[in-house]
C-alpha cells in the first residue's frame, strides 16, 4: 500500500530550506524503517494560500512572529493560515501544524499571531 503525504513549510521567514533540506534527510529513514506500507513523502516550500491547500501538514520554522503575520496578512496567507491551524485544533485532527521557535506566537496586543 502506497499513501502520499504533503509537508508545508512555511517560507516566510526563518529557516524554511533548512527544515526541508533536514525533512527530506529524516524521512529517508523512515521510509527505511516501514514495514508494508510505503509513504511517499512531498515537501513545498508555502508562500500562499493555494500552495497551503495542497498539505497535509505544515511547519512554521522559527522568526518573528510578528513578523511573519504581517508577512502573511501582505501575501493574503494570515486568514488561510489561522483556518488550518484551527482546522488542526478541531474535532477534524487529519492535518498537523508544527512551530519550531516562533517564540510565543502572540503579537504585541497579547493575540495569537496564528491562532
């Protein structure tokens, strides 16, 4: 059996080739270690909102928060974005978000940058 997975990074900010680069290198071991069930494995770089509909998962590499939401307010991402996040955090768990060092993820009012 044969599943195909998209991982999203999030390239606004941060580090985001680094976290592919490091993906694409962790999951040839995975791909390794599977028994009957084979996973191919998709990884883009999400820049908008239709690049964000095509994953299954997404990582948020670490930046500025603030940052990042007005990055993403300016591209037409924030909406788009805080939907897949909420999507996560719903009664619906088949997509997955992930922040690696994106601080509190607050803005400077005290709201959820992404959330």
């Amino acid at each position: 059996m044969t599943i195909s997975l998209t991982i999203g990074v999030l390239a606004l900010q941060g580090a985001f080739s680094e976290h592919i680069q490091l993906l694409r290198r962790a999951f040839i071991v995975v791909n390794e270690e599977q028994g009957s069930v084979k996973v191919n494995w998709n990884y883009i770089e999400v820049r908008t909102p239709k690049e964000l509909d095509q994953c299954d998962a997404l990582i948020v590499p670490g930046g500025e928060s603030t940052t990042i939401s007005l990055v993403a307010a300016r591209s037409g991402l924030l909406e788009p974005l805080r939907s897949f996040v909420k999507y996560v955090h719903s009664d619906h768990p088949s997509r997955i978000a992930r922040s690696t060092l994106t601080g509190s993820n607050a803005s400077p009012h005290g709201e959820p940058a992404l959330a």
